[in-house]
C-alpha cells in the first residue's frame, strides 16, 4: 500500500546513466537506490539506467542519456521539463555544479513557491567564484555540503542552512576482491577490444607485479607529470613496478597531454609497463583492486570536488593511498589510513612508493585501516538515512 506521507522528490542531475565515471552522478545514482521513506523521480528512462527500486520513478527527459551525454539539447530538455513539472514535487533535489546563469533561471523562472529545494555543493569552486558570486548562486533552503571546509566557508559568509554530509559510496561494489577474480572482471570489460585485451594480459599477468595506481586528471591539479617523473625514476631500477593510469580524456588537450606521456615513457623504455583506462568502459573497483597502492599527490583540487571519490574508492578496496598535504585534503586522513607527502615533491613521492614497495605489511596495514575509515564515514546506507532525515524535515 502507498505510504501518502512519502515526500516526492525530483533528483535534478545529469543523465543517469553509463558509463559510471563522473563522481556527481555517481553519487546520485547511489543515494537513489538507498532511499526508502521518499519517491525518487529521476530525469532518466528506466530503460537506459539499472534502477529496480520501486519508489524511483523514472521520466523521460535526456533525449539521449547513453554514455551521459551532456550537451546543449539535453540542457534544453532539462529546463523545459522542470518548468513544466514546477508545481508537482514536494523537494527539487541538485545534484549538479550551479552557476549564475542557471541558478538565475531557477530562482526567476523554474521554481514553485510551495516547493522546497536543496542543493549538494560538491565544491565551491574558490578558484573561479567570489563571495559575491557564491551569495548569487545558492539559493535553495537547504544546503548540502561534502566537506567541513565547505561549510566553514559558507558560515563565514552568513549562510545558516548548511549542512555537511559526505559522498557515501557502496561498499559492497567498493572492496577488496582476488587478483585471480579482478583479472577476470577486466577482461570481461574489455571482451570486445582485443588489443586492449592483450596488452592488458600481457602487462597484469604476474601476482606479484607492483602496480600503481593513479585516477585523476591529465591537464588539472598539476600532478600527472609528477607521477610520470616519478614512475620512470622507480620503473627503470625494479621492471616489476607497473602503472596503471585511469584517467578520462575529456577533451583535445587531454588527448594531447597523453600522446606526449606516452612518447615520454616510449623514450624511456617504459611505454609497455603502463597501462591506460580512459574509454569509461571499466568498472573502477576492479582497477583499484588490480593495484597494490593508489596516488593522489594533486598540487590543487581546481574543478574537482572536495572529497574525491578517486580516493575513497580506492580506500574502500583496501588500497593505501598516497595524498598530498592541501587543507582540504585533510579530512581524508587520520594519521594511519594513508601517506601524506607535499605536494610538488617528486622525492617525497618516489620515497612514499618505495616504502610501500618494500614493507608489505604496511601497505597492508595502512590499506586495512582506510578500508575502516570508509565503512565508518562512507557508507552509502548510513549516508542515505542522513537524507532521509532532511527531507523529512522539509
């Protein structure tokens, strides 16, 4: 029987739906599986997604949701569907990055009086906006932050409706796996590319290879050529050290910044030491889980969110990870789930690798302490209940 208390609540997001490999999506196509006292009405067909929950209502709005795409149409089709459903939900849940323009056109034109909103800010994007812009650009009566840096940020500048809930993920998808069950799930990812399939096998095929893992950027936070650097410094003295670069290439200058590592590590005799997942067709969990330690020595966190998923994924894998000493990086450590070294400091890093390298059970034991630290902090089921609990108040 339909509970007619449940609140009904439109997730304003991008297309929900593969490939899973952007952090905002991600995170609100798990929080809508993991709702159980509200409807969840999400702007992607049911047919394009992997949704079975009965209290998500799926609405055709993308006019072409597979593999995300996101252009100026399917941005057309969204406004035009939030103006013409305006008065049917009880909450207008955004999940995506505002900017003026369409915080404009929410506030003037796409938003009921008697209906509630909130707004995940996954990060206030310092770099780019001011106070002034910030004060513009949040509007909603809520206001959901990932960090305690954010809502610091937004207390100072006056804001009272904010709250600080962490990115959950699911760690049931998220954990550690076999080397034996990994190089299974990877080759059934890349099934259909047989040149991919082979260097793949050719490069993993050793239990006892050590691989590095680095998921991140190629033209932002300033760390790809560190890690590069570093990686030839270590590969060319111990050939079992391998590199795993999980990185997206989003645009012509990502294309090329590859195309110069590539020749960089050719240069160096390392090319088929280095593996390269950056066509979405992977599942993350079984990179994480084909490498020994995961990198995220990042010089600043420009357009990226202020929990990165790339390191608490890699955490729940039970993978230590080697971060940078930035401030807001700060909330991810405890002084034992993983390795502060300063940021632009190709020594620091080398010697963080190696140590790691050469003392197994540290790794094992800074692995085993981040896998705890996630069950505690990121645990999409406790996230979800979290929520719950603010819908409910609206």
């Amino acid at each position: 029987m339909k509970n007619l208390n449940r609140k009904k609540i439109l997730f304003v997001t991008r297309p929900l739906s593969p490939p899973w490999d952007e952090a905002s999506k991600n995170f609100a196509y798990s929080l809508a599986k993991n709702i159980s006292q509200s409807e969840i009405n999400i702007m992607t067909d049911q047919k394009d997604s992997s949704f079975s929950s009965d209290l998500i209502f799926p609405h055709k709005v993308y006019t072409a949701s597979e593999n995300s795409r996101f252009d100026f149409w399917q941005k057309v089709c969204a406004i035009f569907f939030q103006f013409k459903i305006r008065n049917k939900f009880d909450i207008h849940h955004y999940f995506f990055t505002p900017t003026i323009l369409n915080s404009f056109l929410i506030k003037n034109f796409l938003k009921n009086p008697k209906t509630k909103t909130i707004q995940t800010i996954a990060t206030l994007r310092e770099d780019l906006w001011s106070d002034k812009d910030i004060r513009k650009i949040l509007f909603a009566n809520i206001i959901i932050v990932y960090s305690a840096f954010a809502k610091n940020k937004l207390n100072n500048l006056g804001f009272e409706n904010v709250f600080q809930i962490y990115p959950g993920i699911d760690l049931q998808e998220y954990k550690q796996i076999s080397f034996q069950e990994t190089q299974k799930n990877l080759l059934t990812d890349f099934s259909n590319e047989s040149e991919v399939s082979k260097n793949f096998t050719k490069m993993h095929s050793k239990e006892n290879d050590f691989v590095i893992n680095f998921t991140g950027e190629y033209t932002r936070l300033g760390a790809i050529d560190l890690i590069i650097d570093s990686f030839i410094d270590i590969a060319k003295k111990n050939p079992s050290i391998k590199l795993s670069l999980a990185v997206r290439i989003k645009n012509e200058k990502d294309a090329l910044k590859k195309r110069l590592i590539k020749k960089k590590l050719k240069k160096n005799n390392l090319l088929n030491q280095v593996s390269f997942f950056d066509n979405g067709r992977y599942k993350m969990k079984n990179v994480y889980n084909l490498c020994d330690i995961s990198l995220f020595p990042v010089n600043n966190m420009q357009g990226k969110f202020d929990i990165p998923l790339a390191v608490v994924e890699a955490m729940a894998c039970q993978k230590p990870v080697i971060i940078s000493d930035l401030p807001i990086l700060a909330e991810l450590t405890n002084g034992k789930n993983s390795v502060i070294v300063k940021k632009d400091n190709q020594k620091e890093l080398t010697d963080a690798i190696l140590d790691l390298y050469t003392h197994p059970e540290k790794k094992r034991l800074i692995g085993w302490e981040a896998r705890k630290f996630v069950e505690e902090k990121f645990n999409i089921k406790k996230i979800a209940q979290e929520y719950e609990k603010i819908y409910a108040t609206l």
